[in-house]
C-alpha cells in the first residue's frame, strides 16, 4: 500500500460538475428535447448554452472517475476496490432504482393522464411493471452508476496492473506527453468513435443497446485512469496547454455552433463535425482540469461538506425537480420564476433531505454511498 493521495482539485470538479448537472436537469423542463415533463411554454434559446455543457459534462465526469480510481489504488488491494464499488455504487443504484426513481415516472404519468390515482397506489400495482419508457421500471438518471460500476468491476485486473511504476504502456505515454500539444492526440480514438459508431448507436442509457455512449464513456474513464498514472508530467503539460486549449475550444465550438445552424447533413459533414465536436470537447476538458489544477487545489471545510453531500444530491435531485416541475408546468409565470423556483427548490430540497434526514440517520448511508464518518475524515 501506498500513502494516500488527495488531489482537492478533482474534488471540487465533481462538486461543480454535479451541481451543473442541476441545472442542465432543470433546462430540459424548458427545452424541446425528450424528458419527463415540459413547461408550457418551450424556450429554444436555452438550448445553446445548454448545447455548450452537453459536449464535455459527462466526459469530464468519467475522466475525474478513472483519475478517482488510481487513486482509490494506493491504498486497496484489487478485492477491497471491488467490495468498496459494489458499497458504493450497486447499493445506492438499487435503493435508486426502488424508492427514488419511481415518483419520477408517476409524475410524468399523471401529467399526461396514463394513471390516476395515489402514489401509494402507483407504487403498489405500477412502478414495477415492465421495463421504461413502454412500462415504468427503470433506472434513469441513475444510469451513471451502472456504467461506471461495470467498468469499474471488469477492468479492475487491468488497471491495478497498469498503476504498477514499472508499467511500459504508461511509461511510453509519460514520454509522449512531455510535450503538451501531444494531448491533442487523446482525440483519435474519440474521432473513430464519434465517425464509425455513433450514427448507428442512438444514446439510450440502457446499458445492452447503447454501444455508442457505452464504448465513448469507457474511453473517457480509461483516459482519466491514463493520464494520471502518468504522475507530474501530466500536470506539467496540462498547465502549458490550458490557454491554448481554450482558444481551441472557442474556435471549435463556434464551428460546431455554425454547423448545427446550418442543419444539413450528409457524409462530408458527419466526418467534418465529428472532428470539430471530438476537439471541443477534448479541448474544453483540458482547460477545465488545467485552470482548476492552478486555482482549485485547496482544502477546505465548505469542500469536505460539499464533497460528502455531492452523491446524495445527485441521487435525490431530479426527483425533486421532476416533483416541482409538475406543480408548476401549466402555470402562466414566465421562464425566470419557474427556473429560479425549480433552481432553488431543487438545491434546498435535496440539502433539507441530506442535512436534517440522511445525515441524522445512520443506517440510511450505504445506500446514499456516503462513507462512515471516521473514514470520510481520514480521507479528508
């Protein structure tokens, strides 16, 4: 065993990140695109900066979990990591999956008049009853946890041999980098993905179907497992091409920009946006890891509490989005109010149930993922 490293930059990635995907929750109420529920009235301006997050927020997401799961190496033998991902990521998924999920389709099944009735009733005859969206059981945004949990679980061999100093893979890629630009060559296989896979793998989160998304959040979680086995190097490199990065990520998303506005398609432009897309994402995610490598890497007490109360959150917050959003659809108060509303409600809500309920009771943890309290503050 190694001595246990903390980088605070991750964790308050993942705080960001998290509360990010808040927000991006509460925009698809007001989007056109498919969810649970729709303001009556629909806002096409949102989707562009929503667009914007859509490109990197997930992959950055699976790049801090393979990063995360280095680390969780140095101090857990190849058994302790399994048991601690099966704690961690299968029990909440499954708590999930049977308490906090299925008011989020009785909802969406209310405000389209497919069931009346209490939930105690949906819940009793309904929530299990076939699989979504043609029956009502299923995982939803929930979805992460599986995903991350397989590859977590089936690469565990791999990658506990690959963090060995004496690995000649990340050896090489150690030399590689030493020069920053070489980053950029992290977007070939994203390219292949992006051109070969994706037109004829629609993104389900269904997990035996989603061959694209599956294969493209794999790669994600092994680049983060990579890049940082890679030690000192990497950060080196990332802190001289972070600026460059960004001036790469604006220019690529205009384009991508000016391409979706175009809305034509044929074979040209598929290849052609799937380079423009794979570099904007890559590029937003190595300006954001680089300027919060140089300002975030700071330990602190809002951060201990907010790294702790980021999984709960995540698993509780589109309930209570979904909830809120259903009271409020066909009310007549304009975008500002209902966002700031849902916004609010979603955030002090998810707190309330975390701070004053989970929190208090100590037998609900596992299945929020939360860690015993010594252990989180060893960690800390």
């Amino acid at each position: 065993m190694q001595k246990k490293i903390r980088r605070y930059d991750l964790d308050w990635l993942r705080v960001i990140v998290f509360g990010l995907l808040i927000l991006y929750h509460v925009g698809m109420f007001f989007v056109s695109w498919g969810w649970h529920l729709k303001n009556n009235i629909i806002y096409t301006w949102l989707q562009w900066p929503m667009l914007f997050l859509n490109q990197w927020r997930l992959p950055i997401l699976f790049v801090i979990s393979g990063m995360s799961t280095y680390y969780a190496f140095s101090y857990r033998n190849l058994w302790q990591f399994n048991l601690e991902r099966i704690k961690r990521l299968l029990l909440p998924l499954l708590f999930g999956m049977l308490f906090i999920v299925p008011p989020q389709v009785y909802f969406e099944r209310l405000a389209y008049n497919n069931f009346i009735g209490s939930y105690f009733t949906y819940f009793k005859s309904e929530a299990f009853a076939g699989i979504y969206p043609e029956g009502n059981f299923g995982w939803h945004h929930l979805w992460f946890l599986p995903y991350l949990f397989i590859f977590s679980m089936v690469l565990s061999p791999v990658l506990i041999r690959l963090r060995k100093k004496s690995s000649k893979c990340i050896h090489w890629i150690r030399l590689q980098i030493q020069k920053p630009q070489k980053l950029y060559f992290f977007i070939l296989p994203l390219y292949l993905i992006e051109a070969l896979i994706e037109p004829f793998f629609p993104v389900t989160h269904a997990l035996i179907d989603d061959w694209f998304n599956f294969i493209n959040c794999l790669t994600f979680f092994l680049f983060g497992f990579v890049l940082i086995a890679t030690g000192r190097e990497f950060w080196i490199s990332l802190s001289l091409i972070k600026t460059k990065a960004l001036y790469v990520g604006i220019i690529s998303f205009s384009i991508q920009l000016f391409i979706w506005i175009l809305q034509k398609d044929n074979v040209l432009i598929h290849f052609s946006e799937a380079f423009i897309k794979v570099t904007n994402l890559w590029s937003w995610i190595l300006v954001i890891l680089g300027y919060s490598s140089k300002y975030l890497n700071t330990k602190s007490k809002i951060l201990i509490y907010c790294n702790r109360a980021v999984y709960p959150f995540y698993i509780l917050h589109q309930t209570i989005t979904i909830a809120i959003g259903y009271y409020i659809m066909n009310l007549n108060w304009g975008f500002l109010p209902k966002f700031v509303l849902m916004v609010l409600g979603t955030f002090g809500g998810s707190w309330i149930l975390y701070h004053w309920i989970i929190l208090k009771i100590p037998v609900l943890h596992p299945f929020f993922g939360l860690k015993n309290p010594y252990a989180q503050k060893k960690s800390s």
